[in-house]
C-alpha cells in the first residue's frame, strides 16, 4: 500500500502487518502526542503508543469496518490509558457543576494585540507550561475529553464512541476540563481592570453555554461589539487555550519507536 494513501480506506480484508504499518505513519504523531498529555512523560508515552499499536495488530481481526481505523485505533488507545493510569487518589466521583466562571470584580487578563502576529505566538511560554501542567493534573474522567477533542482533534461524537459514552456526558466533561485549563493559563497573564458586567449572571452564563457549544462544533463564535469586556476576556482565553492545546496536537513520532514497531509487526 502506497504511503499516501488514506488509512481511513484500510478495510477488514487488509493484512494486518499493511494495516497498522499504515495507522502508525499516518496515525504515529496524533497518537504520540495524546500519550504524552495523558502520560506526563515520554518514557510512559511511548510505551502507551507500543502497547496501543501492538494491542492493534493484534486484534485487526476484529475490526468490522463499521467505524472508521482511527476511531477504532483510538478506542485501544483510550482503554490502555485507562488500564496504565487506574483511578487516581482523590478524584471525584462525580463532575463538578460549573462554577462562577465569569468573575464580577477584579482584574481580568491583558490579551495582547498585535494583528501581525498569531494570538498563542504573544503569550509568555510560562502561560503555556501551566496549560500543559493544568492538562496533566487533571482528573482522567476530564482529561480524556479534553485531549481527544481538543489536542488530537476528534469530534465530540467520536469521543463519545471511543469512550462509551454519551454524548451530552462527553460535553459536560470537556466544557468543565476547558475552563480549568483555562483559569491555569490566565493566572500567569498580565491583567488590566475592568469595570462590572454589563449584564445578569444569568445573561453570561448562557452566554458561556453558547460559547462551549461553537467550540464543541469547531465553529467561530461572532462577538459583537458591545459585548461586556468581562465576557470578551474570558472567550478570548478560551480560544488562545483551543489553539494552543491544537498545536500541541501536531507531534512526530519517535523514529527509534517507528522504527520498533515495525519490526514487530513485521516479525510477527
């Protein structure tokens, strides 16, 4: 099989050793890059990677083709998290409900401006490492969401699937792990005043709601101008929050870990 084609047209009748050789080129990076969020370190990422493209190959007999490689690959990948990290100590046994996420007094972060320059590129690199320390701090229950949709790029549908959940659960959980990851970051931003909400709390929090449904779909949320400066300052950080957790997404595969599970796959 040519090395451009698309895994996603691997179908059951494909040999094994062709099929994962396949999802390891083209799925290798995602997958690698989901690892290292959910793992914390390297070491443990690739191991997980090994594991989930090993676990693949094993059992390419059992795939039906009624979803697509990828989504099936990643439901490996989702249980093996599961199976390397059990419950951690303390994690809550139920989601939060959302808090005030819109602060009605106090400072709010100083977003930079500049129009040349892409928005995540202006942030202090210490905003970005507590983003990444908030998404590896996270309860496993948010933080598989958080990194399927947002970082590997997956819809909230084929979260759901790979989870077996539903998907107003999936949602749920993605909109609370958002907002947390979001306050991290905004803690190390520079902060200007702002005068009180414009609005009812009530106005805001729907708002919020419409703001986490354009994000779940991957569509742009139109603010108007008179929109309160507080409600702005917080969409605004949830995008610089999306688009660097997407960038994150974009990793490359070791090439000693490439170069070992092809050796298995061939061997076997």
């Amino acid at each position: 099989m040519s090395a451009n084609t698309d895994a996603n047209s691997l179908t059951p009748a494909t040999p094994a050793n062709e099929a994962i050789a396949q999802l390891v080129e083209q799925e290798g990076g995602r997958l690698y890059s989901l690892a290292l969020r959910f793992c914390g370190n390297a070491t443990e990422a690739e191991d997980l990677v090994q594991e989930t493209f090993l676990q693949a190959f094993k059992h390419w007999k059992r795939f039906r083709g009624d979803a697509k490689p990828s989504t099936w690959l990643y439901q490996i990948a989702s249980r093996a998290c599961q199976r390397m990290h059990r419950k951690r100590s303390g994690e809550p046994e139920r989601v939060q409900s959302l808090s005030q996420p819109i602060s009605m007094d106090g400072p709010v972060p100083d977003l930079p401006g500049d129009q040349n320059q892409p928005l995540d590129a202006q942030l202090p690199q210490e905003a970005r490492q507590e983003l990444e320390k908030a998404i590896a701090a996270l309860p496993t229950l948010f933080r598989m969401p958080l990194v399927l949709k947002e970082i590997v790029g997956f819809s909230v549908k084929e979260v759901a699937t790979m989870l077996g959940l539903k998907e107003a659960t999936v949602k749920t959980r993605l909109h609370r792990a958002r907002l947390i990851v979001r306050d991290a970051m905004s803690e190390v931003l520079p902060k200007r005043s702002a005068p009180p909400p414009e609005y009812a709390k009530q106005v805001c929090m729907d708002l919020l709601a419409a703001k986490q449904d354009s994000l779940d779909r991957g569509v742009e949320f139109p603010m108007p101008d008179d929109f309160c400066e507080r409600c702005r300052a917080v969409f605004t950080s949830m995008d610089l929050a999306s688009d660097i957790c997407h960038r994150l997404g974009a990793g490359e595969l070791p090439e000693q870990l490439r170069q070992m599970i092809h050796e298995h796959i061939q061997a076997d």
